[in-house]
C-alpha cells in the first residue's frame, strides 16, 4: 500500500531519542500517550473518506475499494483513529488510520521474493479472523501530528491472540523513517524461509522467559518437543483434550465408570492442561469454595509418566489457588499416592476420614499455603479482574475495547 509509514508519526511526543533501542516499540505506554485518543474497527465510511486525504499526503496508497476488501476479510486489518470525546458524546470522527496485513505461510514468502502485491494483496494469502499469522506487515499509517500516539493503541491490539508471537514486518524508504523504526526496535537484515529481504525491516517480539510468567500459563504453540509446560482450559477444544486424558487415564486404565469420572462438577471448575511439546499429556482440576480450594483429577497419560509433568501441574495448580487468594488446600488422595502429595506439603486432614469411592481407598488431605503477593482481591485494577482466567498477568481483549467510545447500544434513544 505505501513505504511511508513510519515517517508520518515522527515529529510527535512519541518520538524518542536515536540511539540504540531494543523492543521500545513493547514498551510504549499507551494508557500515558494515547489516554485522549481511540482507535476502532474502520468502517467503510471512514476508509472512503480517509484513503483519498492520505493519499494526497502520501502517494501510492491502495484504492478505497481494495482497503474495503481487506477490511472486510478481516476488520482488525483496519483501524481508525480519532480523538475521545470531552463531552461525554458517544459520536467518533475518524481522522486517521493505521492498516496491517496478516500474512499466511505463503504470504509472508511472497512478500519476501516480491511477488506479494501490497496495493492489490491477494486475499487467499491473508489469514482469517481468528487463525495465527506467519507475519504482520504494517501496510500504512495515516496518524499525522498528534494522532500518532495511536500507534500504542495499535500495538495493544497486536499484542494478543492470535496476533501476540508474529513478527512485523514494513518496508521503509525515507531518512526519518528509517531513524523512528530503529528507536522502535525494527531492524534490516530480514530472512524469510531462506530468502534475503533487504527490502524489509522487521520487529521480532522479545519472548517472555518462562519464568516471568505464571506456572499456569507457561503453554504456547510450538513448544520444543520435550518442554513441559501448564496452561488453563478455555475453549471447548481445551475441554475435548481434559476428556480424553481422563478418559484414557482413568476410564481406559482404571476402569472407572463413564458417570463416575465425569461427575457433574466439571463445568464448575477450572482445568490446567499439561503439554510435553504440542502434545496434550496430562490435566488437573480445581474447584473452589469459600474458604478453600479442592485439587483434584490429575490424571497423566501412561507415555508420559516418566516426565516431571504430574509434579509441574501440582505445582501449578497450587501457584493459581495462591494467585486467587487462597490459604487452605483440600484434596483427596489415593492411599497408595500419599508420598507423592506430600512432596508439596499435603499431610492427611487431622481428624479426617478414610473412604472409599470408584474402587479405590481415599484419605482427606490439606496444605496451607500463603496467598500471592498480588492475589486477586476486591480493589484491584477493574481491567485485572475481567481478564481470561489465569491471565491476568496480560493485557485482555475487554482492555482492547475499552478503546471505542462509550455508545450503550442496548439504550434507546438519549437523555
């Protein structure tokens, strides 16, 4: 669509200083540099009235008609711009606009040999809303003077799912450009699938270490073959891999029957899966109560008990009760399995009972444990509490719409 689209944006308070700077484009703060600005899906009026200006200020733009298509395929392709109303009207004016195009496999090779067209891209080689791209390319920015800050708001929207581990990638061409994309991190020397870009610049996203994040929400696709790493059950193909662990693990092996093992409590709880690679092992369960949690079904594939998995998903599930403030844990383990929950610090209920449920003897145990420093309690950040679950360490997309304006579609008529 253009090769400008950083220079637009250079003479601003967003501007920082030219030396070396790695990852600032992460670390732009958005709540400080844009709190007078939105951005929101662009709808077909404002990309009609917006391309013909920006292409008087910067030439070589795709048409109006091309924009649309790409908006349509995918509205997070195109972002307008405007300013937050002082007045507490809910009307938006769209002055500017920020384009990306989220590139298949194919794409992002095309765009490396060239044979991608930006002015005219081929919509077979865009991923679909929803699917991870291979790479981002910053199409155009249309953000002049005190618009650019936006830029922040649009790396919020690029800094989740599915969008959150793609490089982006732009093309640029003018002295000022080039001197604003380093202060941001982008740098040349590109390599696509074996093929030299020096046409491009790119920014690679730094990659948390695993430490930095949660126990619980360690999992990320692509994981090398022999990583064990947790993650929180959120969809219902999350559900479908919990019910197939269990299913093999204790239908499969102990011949637990179907209505005994999947009791009428597991749409009442939160599961942590277990991965080794890609490849769903192991799962755990939590149910919480009012003064407690309950650990519960953990359950491992037999091909995968001879990994540290059954330990990683105690350990996280525990970090996720102690991030939900809890101080007691509860539990029921198998007689035979006692040493195992005592590594943590289980020891049997004082006082409790032996029992006996789906064949096996039981013993009630507990652990106490110390609340996070950060628990999730009344009185954090409103935005914390309606993260996804177990990750409220990251920005969620309620924070993305907290962008648009205030409009109460629900609400006829005005007061």
């Amino acid at each position: 669509m253009t090769e400008h689209f950083l220079p637009l944006v250079l003479h601003s308070k967003l501007a920082v200083p030219s030396q070396k700077s790695r990852h600032q484009f992460e670390q732009l703060d958005a709540a400080r540099l844009a709190r007078k600005l939105m951005i929101y899906h662009a709808d077909g009026d404002a990309i009609d009235r917006l391309i013909p200006v920006a292409n008087r200020r910067i030439g070589g733009l795709a048409s109006t008609s091309v924009v649309r298509r790409v908006a349509a395929h995918n509205p997070d392709s195109v972002w307008a711009i405007a300013r937050k109303s002082t007045n507490g009207s809910t009307s938006q004016i769209a002055e500017g606009f920020i384009a990306s195009l989220f590139l298949s496999e194919r794409g992002l090779k095309g765009l490396a040999n060239r044979s991608f067209d930006p002015t005219n891209p081929d919509i077979s080689l865009l991923v679909k809303p929803g699917e991870r791209p291979a790479g981002i390319y910053l199409w155009a920015t249309y953000a002049p003077g005190t618009l650019a800050p936006a830029i922040a708001l649009y790396f919020q929207t690029v800094s989740v799912a599915p969008y959150e581990d793609a490089p982006i990638f732009t093309k640029l061409t003018t002295r000022d450009g080039l001197r604003f994309a380093h202060t941001l991190g982008f740098h040349p020397g590109v390599r696509i699938d074996g093929i030299d870009a020096p046409h491009l610049y790119v920014y690679e996203r730094s990659k948390p270490k695993a430490s930095n994040a949660p126990l619980y929400d360690t999992y990320r696709s692509g994981a090398e073959r022999r990583t064990i790493s947790v993650t929180v059950a959120r969809s219902f193909d999350d559900w479908l891999r919990v019910a197939s662990i269990r299913s093999a693990v204790y239908i499969g092996e102990q011949e637990c029957p179907f209505e005994e093992e999947f009791d009428g409590n597991d749409f009442t709880a939160i599961h942590l899966i277990g991965y080794v690679g890609d490849e769903p092992c192991g799962c755990i369960r939590i149910r919480h109560f009012a003064d407690f949690a309950k650990i519960e079904r953990l359950a491992v594939r037999k091909e995968f008990r001879t990994t540290r998995l059954s330990f990683q998903l105690v350990r996280a599930a525990i970090d996720m009760c102690r991030a939900k403030g809890y101080r007691r844990l509860y539990g029921h383990s198998q007689r035979r399995l006692m040493n195992f929950w005592s590594r943590f610090g289980f020891v049997p209920l004082p006082g409790g009972k032996e029992f006996v449920f789906s064949d096996f003897d039981y013993v009630e145990i507990v652990l106490d444990i110390e609340p996070h420093p950060d628990a999730i309690k009344i009185g954090v950040d409103p935005y914390v509490m309606v993260r996804p679950e177990g990750r409220w360490h990251l920005p969620g997309i309620l924070e993305r719409s907290a962008s648009r304006p205030v409009s109460r579609p629900s609400v006829g008529g005005t007061s």
